[in-house]
C-alpha cells in the first residue's frame, strides 16, 4: 500500500523546480523522446531530399549520358578498326607494287 502511495505523490523533479507524479514523469520523458526522433526523422527527410536534388542538379549540370558516350566509343572503334584496315591494304598495294617493280 505504502508503493501504492507513492504513485500519486510529486516526488519527482525533472527540471529542478517543480515536482511531479512518477506516472507524469514518465509519461513526459516518454513524450520528450518521442519529439525528439520525430525531429531526427524529419532531418534525416530533410537531408535525404536534399541529397537527391543535388545529385539531380550534379547530373544535368555534367549532361553526361551513358548511352551516347557507350555509343560514340564504339563508333570510334569502328572507325579505328576502318582506318587500321586502310593502312593494311595499302601496305597490302605497294608490297605488291615492289615485288613487280622488281621482277
């Protein structure tokens, strides 16, 4: 009963001032902690929205594409492996071109 008792006294102070029920107390640290990781969620939110919208403004500000740069390397190869087969026939040409001069 003596426990019992206890509940309804204010024996609990949580700002140095004032006292309260040890029920009450609780129910305001519990309500403290919860305002307290509504507001980390909110800047976590906050942070992750602006995170996206650098990484959106980083991206059309670079304009790079993937695909047209995927595209243009083998458009390069191919006109590497075009030019490398020029030279091979007309290396091809004036070998043949030689070896008649010299019959």
């Amino acid at each position: 009963m003596a426990m019992l008792g206890l509940r309804d006294k204010a024996i609990v102070s949580l700002d140095g001032v004032s006292t309260t029920t040890v029920t009450d107390a609780y129910s305001q640290m519990i309500g403290n902690l919860g305002v307290i990781v509504q507001g980390g969620q909110t800047s976590a939110d906050i942070s992750k929205t602006l995170l996206t919208g650098s990484e959106q403004t980083l991206t059309s500000t670079s304009g790079v594409n993937l695909d047209e740069e995927a595209a243009k390397l083998i458009q390069y190869q191919q006109s590497y492996q075009a030019a490398a087969k020029v030279l091979q026939i007309a290396q091809s040409l004036f070998a043949t071109l030689l070896q008649t001069a010299q019959a």
